[in-house]
C-alpha cells in the first residue's frame, strides 16, 4: 500500500491486512489501539490515500458495504475510489431541499368537518 513507511505504519498495515474484510471500522480501530501504536500515526494511517485510489479508511468502508451487499444476495462492487468520491460530494448530508427535477406530492385536501 505504501512505498515507504516506518515502524509503526507497518504494524498498522500489517493488523489491516490480516483483518481485511472480517471486522468493522470499530473493531478494526480496537486493534490498531491494542498494538500499541500513537493515535495520532492510527489517524495518519486511516486517512492516507497513497495512491490515490481511496484511503483506508474508504477501503474499510467499501469492504463493509461489499460485505453487507453480498449478505443480501447483490453483487458487492464497492471500491476504495466509489467511497471517496461519495465522501467529496458529501451525499452523506441531510438536505431539506428536493432535487431539481423532484416534483411534490398534491397537497391532500381535508374534507370539511
């Protein structure tokens, strides 16, 4: 994943590796705290995109949803890049807003008393 890398970097890349796609985000985080490493380099670790193709912590996030796809019977297609590109739109916010084309409901009438 990445050209060079220290020490720590290495173990962080190493308890990836071996638990790539078996655990979540959370757990994963779990053991990346219990190897001992400085958060701060977990933090680097999880947000670096060497290249380019999406950052570990987007890959994290694909392999979940390709894990979650495959349990209901769909084809699993998410990628490293599909999740940062979702995560630079920023689709994940709430809008109140309906998009352009998006035509209302009629409003319902109310029958008199």
């Amino acid at each position: 994943m990445m050209r060079r890398q220290c020490d720590d970097c290495g173990v962080l890349l190493d308890v990836y590796a071996r638990h790539r796609g078996e655990v979540g985000l959370s757990q994963l985080l779990d053991r990346f705290i219990a190897s001992g490493v400085p958060r701060a380099k977990i933090e680097a670790v999880l947000a670096a995109d060497p290249n380019g193709r999406g950052s570990m912590r987007d890959q994290v996030t694909a392999d979940m949803a390709n894990r979650l796809l495959a349990d209901m019977g769909v084809a699993p297609r998410q990628t490293a890049a599909d999740v940062r590109r979702l995560r630079e739109r920023g689709t994940g916010v709430a809008s109140t807003t309906r998009p352009p084309g998006d035509v209302a409901p009629p409003p319902t009438r109310r029958r008199p008393g």
